[in-house]
C-alpha cells in the first residue's frame, strides 16, 4: 500500500491534487479546439459540446484518493509514534508521584527524543513536497499524538509529588 512510505504518499497526493486541478480547466483549455461545425447536425452539437465540456465528474475521485492516502499515512504515522513513544512512557504517572524516579523520567525523555527524532524524518521528507497547509495539519496533528500520550499520562496519575 502507498501510505506505508510517507514520501510516496505524499508524492502521490500532490499528484492527486495536480490532476484534479488541471480537470477543472481541462475543458474550458480545449474546448476551442472541438470543430465548428457538426456535418450531421448541422453544427448544433458542437455548440452543445463547446458548452458543456468540462471534466468536473473526475475531480471528487482524485480528491478522494489524494485525501485518503495522506489520511491513511498519518494514522500510520499516528500508530508509529504512540509504538515508539507509548512503550516508554507508559509507567510516567507513576513516576510523577515518587520522589525519585530517576529511570522513569529518563524513559520519558528517551521516548521523547525518539518522537521527535520520527517528526524530524517526516518533515525532511514532507516539507519539499506537501503545500504549506496540507504540512502544517499532518505535522500538528502528529505532535498532538505525542503531546496526547504525554499528556494523557500525567491527568490519570493521582498525585503529583513536589519533586516531579
């Protein structure tokens, strides 16, 4: 599948998009280029197809396709980071109510530099490919998933000690 490589799939949502857009004018490009006159009809349908010709019906697929595989990439980008960052911090809340949890705050950091590690990667592959604003949602939904496990760890943990 082509969301399993983040920089294919992206290649190919540009692409995607490309297409779409281009079968928005593709008619209205080459619609002067139909014959002027319809030796059957008298021209009739050649006027007809000089106003309707347009390739609309296309785009939703190619949109559809575009959005599913980034969709696709990012929940297996999602299911990557809670993977490298949900084993190491998953023991978190109990550190946060020790006084010394030496390891466990260790871990957390680990499993954070890991994280971002991956996002780095990601954005060295996506940002010469993906528009601006297509980036910016699949990176900040991606940190969120980070700052959710994290997050996530410390409001279940039933105390905090002073030392955390």
């Amino acid at each position: 599948e082509i969301s399993t490589v983040p920089r294919t799939a992206a290649v190919f949502h540009n692409d995607c998009v490309f297409f779409a857009h281009q079968l928005l004018t593709f008619g209205l490009e080459y619609r002067d280029r139909f014959p002027d006159t319809d030796s059957a009809s008298g021209g009739s349908n050649a006027a007809a197809l000089r106003k309707v010709c347009t390739f609309v019906d296309l785009v939703p697929p190619f949109r559809e396709l575009a959005d599913r595989t980034m969709v696709n990439t990012i929940e297996r980008q999602k299911q990557q980071l809670a993977d490298i960052v949900g084993t190491r911090i998953s023991i978190l809340r109990d550190a946060l109510r020790s006084d010394d949890g030496v390891v466990e705050w260790t871990d957390a950091e680990t499993a954070l530099t890991a994280g971002a590690y991956h996002l780095k990667h990601l954005s060295t592959a996506w940002v010469p490919i993906l528009s601006k604003d297509v980036y910016g949602r699949a990176m900040g939904n991606l940190v969120d998933t980070i700052f959710s496990l994290y997050l996530g760890q410390v409001m279940v943990a039933r105390d905090i000690s002073e030392a955390a």
